[in-house]
C-alpha cells in the first residue's frame, strides 16, 4: 500500500481523537462543576432558570425556585454554578461595587449635546429647518384633493 492512500484514513483517526478528546475534558469540567456545589450556592439550569441550592443528593438537588418554593431536578440539569455576587447582579439586580463607578462617564439622553456649534453666526446663516410634521403633510393632501375634486379612495372608474 502506498502511504499517500493511507493519508486520508490517517487523518480522519485524529481528528476522530482530537475531537472526543475535547468533549471528554468539557464532561469532566462539568462534573467537577456539580461536585463544587454546596447548598446555598446560586445555579443556573439548563432551561435558564435560576435558583439556590437547598440539598445535594445522589443523583437530585433540591433548587429553591423562589422563597417557599422548592423543585427536584437532576444533577445534569446544572448548566452553571454562579458566584454570589453574580447571582445577586442577575437575579436580585445588585449593581457591582466599582471604584470606577464613582467616575462613570455620564451619557445625555440625545445626541444634541455631543455636537457644539463653532459660533452663533453658522446657525444665523443656516437655512431654516424644515417642518416634519404631519399637519404639513394633512393641509398638502387637502389642496391637491381640491385640485382635481376628488379625495381619497376616488377615481374615475364606473
């Protein structure tokens, strides 16, 4: 056999490998995960739900759901296990405690302030705005509907 014949199959092995490879360390890394947590850990399931851990058992951890409301679920049902104070930022909305914070750059609401005007005689030369409102719009179809005598909706047509 010649080795240029052996090459795809060669190939296709390790990419075979590599690839299993990859998704055996992520199954690991995600058992790992489920065996970290300890109750009153803050989670998220698969499905995007958000809880804290009440029991681990076996197979099962009990999730509080909202207070007073407790749900089964299956270990494989953690997608992630979340440090308190991201858990507190998503599910309470507790902004983060930043020293940066204190000097945020304030951001107006429009963008009429970012542009300056050079000076007071580019705006008196400027042509006049013009008016885009709909009474404009209103008193314009009315003149051109009394031009030929008919409104909308009308035509020639018997």
């Amino acid at each position: 056999m010649n080795i240029v014949t052996l090459l795809p199959f060669i190939v296709l092995i390790g990419a075979m490998f590599l690839m299993t490879r990859s998704a055996k360390k992520k199954q690991q890394a995600a058992a790992k995960m489920r065996d970290d947590m300890q109750p009153g850990t803050g989670v998220r399931t698969i499905g995007g739900m958000y809880a804290t851990v009440k029991e681990i058992g076996d197979e099962t951890v009990l999730l509080e759901v909202a207070p007073g409301v407790h749900a089964v679920y299956a270990k494989n049902a953690i997608g992630a296990v979340l440090d308190d104070s991201e858990y507190n930022r998503i599910v309470h909305g507790d902004e983060e405690e930043d020293e940066a914070s204190d000097t945020d750059t304030v951001v107006p609401d429009d963008a009429s302030s970012l542009t300056e005007v050079a000076d007071a005689t580019e705006t008196e030369d400027a042509a006049p705005k013009a008016d885009l409102t709909k009474k404009a719009d209103a008193a314009e179809a009315a003149t051109e509907g009394q031009k030929d005598g008919k409104t909308d909706g009308e035509t020639d047509a018997k």
